[in-house]
C-alpha cells in the first residue's frame, strides 16, 4: 500500500502544536507554582499570618538599630529612693506643684508629666488649684491621657482618662500615654494619634515636642469642655502613625535624676536648661515598668526612658514607620516574582545565586531600617524565596522523571525488534529504577546505532549521511577511498562541494548544482554521471525525515560503475569482433573457392589450398587471442615454482619457425642460470610467447630480437627489445586497450586483432607483477615483465605441496 507523505500545512500544525505542547510541558508547572507561591505570599502578608517570625526576624535586626546618647530629655524619677524618703504613693500634689516650680527654674525647653492627674484630691481639695497654678507658671507642660483598657470587654476600645479639668486647661498640650503591647507582652511601636473619630490624643511624646516647638493646635490642646466630655464616644476608635520605637542606646540612656533630689535642690544647676523633662514612675512597685525588644537592656524599661526615646528620635527625625499590609505585599512579592522568573531563564546553579542574592538584599534593606524609616512584615516574603527552588526543583525532578519513563517507553517501542537491552536492577527507589531503564535503553540506542554505523560503514558503496543543509554526518570506507581522503575529514564537508566535478552523462550539467540540497524542495537526485576523472557513477540522493515528518537530511550513495560500463564496452567490441574481424578470414576463403569455381585456369590447385590456409590461419589465431583472454581473465591460478630462464628459452624455441621466416636471430641473455618464481604455467607461458611474437611481427628482416632475464630489487625483470617501428609516447597509453591496434596504418600484413598486449598485462597482474614500456618513434620497443621473486618459505611450502601431491 502507497502512503501519501503529509502536506507542507499539516507539516507546520504538527510542529506548531509540538512546540505548543513542550510550552505547556514547561510552562504549566511553573504557572502552578507561581500562583501557588504568590497566593500563599500574599495571604500571609495581607492578613499577617506570621506576626510571631515576624516578631522573631525583626528583634534579631535591632542588634544596631539603636539611636545614640544626645543628654535630651532629662528624666525625673519616682524611684525607690523617692518612695523611702517622700512616704507612700500617692503624694500630695502640691509636692508637684513645688517640683514644677523648681524645674522652671532652670527654663526646659518643656515639661512632660507622665502622671496619675484624672481622680480629684478629696481630702486636699485645694491642692489640685496649686498644682494648676505651677502648671500655668511653669511655661509648657504636657499632661497625659491614660488610655485604661475595657475591663467588661478586652476587644472594646479603651477607657478615656483624661487629666482633671483644672489641670488640662492650665496645660500646654495633653497627650495619651499608651504603647502597643504585642501578643508576647513586649512594647516595641507606638501610635503617634489614637481616640475616637472626631477626638484624637497625640501621644505624650508627641504633644511635648509639638508644645515646644510653639506649633501646639487645638488637637494637641483640647479645651477643657472637650477634655471634660471625654466620657462620650463620637465615633470609632481610630489609631494612626504606627511606628517603631527606636530606644536609645546606654545604662542609663538618658540623664536620671531623682524626685527627691530635685525637691531638695540637689541636683547640678542649669540641668534642666533647655532641655525635655520627662517626670514618670521609674519604681518597679508603681507598674510602670514594660518589657521592650531593645536588644541592649536587661530586664524591664519604665515609661519614662521610652518616652524619652519616642521624644528623642521624633526631635532629630529617627523615625521608623510600620509598613501597611500594601506595603509589605509589594516588599515580599517583587523579590518572589524576580526569582520565579529567574527560574526561566537562568541555569539551577544561577537560580541559587539568584535567591541568595535576594535574601541577602532583603536582609540589607530589613537591617537598614533607621536609613529607610520603614519597619516591613519580612517572614512572609523570606519563606517564599526559601520555598521557591525546593519546590521547583521537586516539580522539575517529577517531571524529568515521568519524561524519562515516557522517553523510555518511546525509545524501547521504536527499537522495536533491536537485541533486549539488559533487565532493570530491582532495587533503590523510583528514580533510580527508572534511570536505570533509561541508561539500558540508551545502551540499546548506542548499541543499534553501532550497528546502523557498522553496516553503513561496511556497504560496498560510497555512501554518506547528511544534514539537511548537505553537510556530512557520517560517510564510510568506501567513501573515504572514493575521494582518497580520511572518513573523519569528510565529516563537516560540504557535498555540494565534493560532487561539484560530478555531470550527468546525457548533458553534461552538474547533478547536484550548488544549494541544490539547500532548497525547500526535496526532490530525489537518481541518475548516471561521470565524475572529473572519469569514472562513472550511479547517484541516488534522497531525503529522510524524523518521526515527526520534518525532513531531517539525506542519504547519498555513489555507485561506481566503471568496470561495468567497461565491460559492457569491451563486450559490444567483442560482437563487433565477431560480427567482422573473425568473420573475414572466412569469407576471404568463400570468395577464394567462388573464384576457383569460377576461373578453374587462373587459380592453380597449390595456390587456392595456400590462400585458404593462410585465412583458416588467420582466423583461428584471432579466435585462439579472444579465447585466452577470456581464460586469462577468469581461469582459476594454479600455483608451481617454474624457471623464468627456462620458460624464456622454451619461448624461444617455440618461436623459431616465424623467427628464421624473418630471417631474425632471437637471443637469450642472463647471468642466472636459473631463476625461481611462483607462477601459473600456461599463463605465463602465454604471455611470454605474446611479447616474443610481438617483437618478432614488428622486428626488421635480418634484425636480432634480444631477450633478458634479470633481477630487479624484489623482482625478476623479463625483457623483450626489437628494433622495430617503436612506439611514440603519446600512443603508448593505448597499447592495452582492446581491440586496439597501433599499426594498422602502417604495418597492414601484420595480422592481429588487439589483445595480445591485453591479455600480457593481465596474465602479468594476475601474479602480482606489472609490466613497462620503453619505446620511441623509429627506436625500437622493449618490453619488461616483473615478475615478484618469491620467498624461501614459498618455495619450501611448494616444494612440500608437489612432493605430497607426487606421492
């Protein structure tokens, strides 16, 4: 059944959807995992999943992340010493009136008193007029907001407690006093702003530097009816300017001075001078004390000292503001997306580099926070990138493995009928199981495309494999001896170059003209041509395709018919032979015989009978010349050790009746009386006997024919010299050719028919030897035989082989 080859549209769609599908091969996983890893990335930043390694990477960073000494604000501290020389807690207020008065003194540049002032003093009711008089006096006071949480409901907002009336409207500013406390209990940001929609607390901090800049508005310095109607809730809580607490570094961080001290006016003079003063609980029995993540403390920190941190870096603008959930989306996605597209493009050892390159960069900017002013959420985006290539790599290890199984199984079906490949070992798991198949199908490859290049390379034609741009890929012996070049050179070589000389027979036009193999179509190239010397060759070039139908390349084998056309030649010369040169003698002797029939009285009885032996003579040499050709060719050799002198002188003598016709001497010269070689008797014999009859047809009349039996390095040189017409140089190479005779112009009773000389070099061939021409127009010919001498242990096993054949 023919089987039509698919169309150039079918070609392409197969192609397309090939491509399409290893795309998708590729691609598809990576979609996967990219949606995968970028939807758990954002879950987890959005919603922040993570607060605990959160907490966790962001501590470990604050090794550095402290902001240096600056003597700013100076702290006054209810400590112990306080508390053993001043009686219990709580004090009069008019022990803070008289502090305020003191510290005024000194001109601060203003005052914060992180201070229980929301209750009125029922047994000294005028004690809190005093303390709103120092208040008043002392220039910029701070009061603050306590911001108690719910007790009846922990997730409600907090309890608003404002200072006294009295008290906030003597005040500069007021300002809450609350720090955002993690779930594990450490203090670590703040927020600047916090309260119900339509009245919002600053923070302490905050309205203490805004009050000293002389910038205080009526948020930071609510009326006293506002401060008085604290109890209503206007609207939602609402919490802003989240940022971190940057501490300051030192023990302590800041100048410390005790109440007490202050009050009994021990304390150095100008201390105070424009300076922030941060009066607060620094007695652990006050509860005033928090656990920070400043990694340089040990132990609690009072609200004062973080305070005073929030006033210092608000002051010389080291600030550091908690990313939004957009924010830290955007810093974990961007490094998450570069490395997934890395895995596109970059090698597994560039993707490492790549991902390490990443969380090295992201670890900068999470350490370079204090430069940044931002604090980001890093947990999420750190486990993406760690998950990236673990899990690429078990997705392109699934993959390479099911390809492999999917390869092998194609492979193994395609070889089918090619030698079993050895069993799969039983053992290890499913990866090396199926390497294991696959290195035994690939043995299996190896093995059938040795054999493919083995059996390429032994065929009897030239033969080459090319590419589809007609470069060669493997070309055998035979191609190799074909252009007398290395196999392993021809490889890479252009065809269109090696069979540039080659022309077809009937047009002489190149077969394979130049990017004839190059073009788009793939016509086979089958023909006859003749090459640059001469040899006639049978081409077939035809592409092959793969097993997708895409034309892969083509096969090209030369077929050297030399000998055949040759032959062919030689047999249509033999027919003309036959059909007019054996034919003539015997129509020379009919029309000898119709003649005497017809003149009985011109043609005497002696004379008819001598021109009809001299045809029937002639005849039967040219067919005895044809015959031993033929047995010259292709009669088996019989081997036996002869004498060249010997078989010379028997030539000789068999010579002797046309010899003394001629009148001419025939010599024999040698120095040898006898010489050994290996050689077939009637071959030789024929051959010596065509050269000496040769020399004798062609020698003067009343000439000598000079015969010589000599050594020549490795051989026996047998010559034959007349001193006939000799032959000109130019024609010599025309000697052999059949049924070719040089002097039929010149010497026409010399009877022949162009085989003797033919049928010399042949029988001379068929022993290993060669034969030489040494002739000259008018000077004579000479021809030499080499004969191989033989060796010693070929006489000795010849010998041995005609003492047992004799026995």
């Amino acid at each position: 059944m023919i089987r039509s080859r698919p169309g150039r549209l079918q070609l392409r769609a197969a192609a397309w959807f090939g491509r399409l599908r290893r795309a998708a091969d590729f691609r598809l996983p990576w979609c996967l995992l990219s949606l995968g890893l970028i939807a758990l990335v954002s879950t987890l930043s959005l919603y922040r999943l993570m607060p605990a390694m959160d907490r966790v990477l962001q501590d470990t960073a604050r090794s550095e992340f402290v902001q240096p000494q600056s003597g700013d604000p100076v702290i006054v501290a209810i400590d112990e010493k306080s508390l053993s020389q001043l009686g219990g807690w709580p004090w009069r207020r008019t022990l803070h009136a008289e502090l305020l008065k003191r510290i005024a003194v000194d001109s601060p540049r203003c005052i914060g008193m992180n201070l229980p002032l929301h209750d009125a003093d029922p047994e000294n009711p005028g004690n809190d007029a005093v303390l709103a008089s120092a208040i008043a006096d002392a220039g910029c006071v701070v009061l603050p907001v306590t911001l108690q949480p719910a007790a009846d409901a922990p997730s409600a907002p907090p309890v608003e407690l404002p200072p006294l009336p009295l008290l906030a409207k003597a005040a500069t500013a007021v300002g809450h006093t609350r720090l955002d406390v993690d779930e594990d209990g450490v203090v670590r940001n703040v927020y600047l702003r916090e309260g119900f929609a339509g009245r919002i607390w600053p923070h302490i901090a905050l309205a203490l530097q805004v009050a000293a800049s002389g910038d205080a508005s009526p948020a930071e310095r609510p009326a006293a009816d506002a401060v008085a109607s604290s109890a209503t809730r206007p609207g939602p809580w609402l919490r802003t300017g989240h940022e971190l607490i940057v501490f300051t570094a030192g023990t302590p961080p800041f100048p410390t001075v005790s109440y007490v001290d202050v009050l009994r006016g021990l304390v150095p003079p100008g201390i105070f001078r424009d300076r922030y003063v941060m009066i607060g609980a620094t007695a652990a029995g006050l509860g005033d004390l928090h656990p920070t993540a400043e990694p340089r403390a040990s132990g609690m920190k009072s609200g004062a000292e973080i305070f005073s941190s929030i006033v210092q870096g608000l002051r010389y603008e080291r600030r550091v503001v908690i990313a939004t959930p957009w924010q830290d989306l955007a810093y974990n996605l961007v490094p998450l997306c570069i490395a997934l597209l890395g895995l596109l493009w970059l090698r597994p050892l560039g993707v490492v580099a790549l991902i390490v390159a990443l969380v090295a960069l992201r670890m900068g900017m999470h350490n370079a926070r204090p430069w940044l002013g931002i604090q980001f959420a890093p947990a999420a985006g750190f486990l993406g990138l760690l998950l990236v290539y673990p899990l690429w790599s078990l997705m392109r290890l699934s993959a390479a493995a099911n390809y492999l199984r999917w390869g092998t199984e194609r492979l193994n079906a395609s070889m089918e009928g090619a030698p079993a490949a050895p069993p799969v070992r039983p053992f290890g798991d499913f990866l090396d199981r199926q390497m294991s198949a696959s290195s035994a199908a690939g043995l299996r490859m190896h093995n059938l495309h040795r054999f493919v290049r083995d059996g390429i390379d032994h065929m009897a034609d030239a033969t080459l494999v090319l590419n589809r741009h007609g470069q060669v890929l493997i070309a055998n012996q035979e191609a190799a001896r074909h252009w007398r070049i290395e196999p392993q050179r021809l490889v890479g070589r252009d065809v269109h170059e090696l069979l540039s000389d080659l022309r077809w027979r009937t047009t002489g036009a190149p077969m394979v003209a130049p990017g004839a193999l190059r073009s788009r179509e793939r016509t086979p190239i089958l023909g006859e041509g003749e090459d640059g010397e001469g040899r006639v060759v049978l081409l077939r070039c035809v592409p092959f395709f793969d097993s997708v139908n895409q034309h892969a390349g083509w096969m090209a084998a030369l077929i050297d018919i030399t000998p055949m056309r040759d032959a062919q030649s030689q047999r249509d010369q033999a027919l003309r032979f036959i059909s007019h040169d054996i034919r003539e003698p015997s129509a020379s002797i009919l029309t000898a015989i119709e003649l005497a029939r017809s003149h009985p009285d011109a043609y005497s009885g002696d004379a008819l009978l001598e021109r009809i032996e001299r045809h029937a003579r002639s005849g039967l040499e040219l067919a005895d010349d044809f015959v031993n050709l033929a047995r010259a060719e292709a009669q088996p050799f019989h081997p036996e050790v002869l004498d060249l002198v010997a078989l010379m002188q028997q030539s000789i003598d068999d010579a002797w009746a046309p010899a003394r016709k001629q009148q001419l001497r025939v010599l024999l010269l040698t120095d040898f009386e006898e010489a050994l070689c290996v050689a077939d008797r009637s071959l030789l014999t024929r051959a010596l006997a065509n050269v000496l009859s040769n020399a004798i047809k062609f020698a003067p009349r009343g000439s000598a024919v000079t015969c010589c039996v000599a050594s020549s390095g490795s051989h026996w040189s047998v010559s034959v010299h007349d001193t006939g017409p000799g032959i000109p140089p130019a024609m010599q190479s025309q000697l052999f050719k059949p049924f070719h005779r040089l002097h039929r112009e010149s010497h026409p009773e010399v009877h022949g028919i162009g085989l003797g000389l033919l049928l010399v070099r042949t029988a001379v061939q068929r022993h290993g030897g060669s034969i030489e021409i040494d002739s000259d127009a008018d000077a004579g010919c000479r021809v030499t035989l080499l004969i191989p001498q033989p060796s010693s242990a070929e006489l000795l096993t010849l010998n041995d082989d005609d003492d047992d054949d004799s026995a």
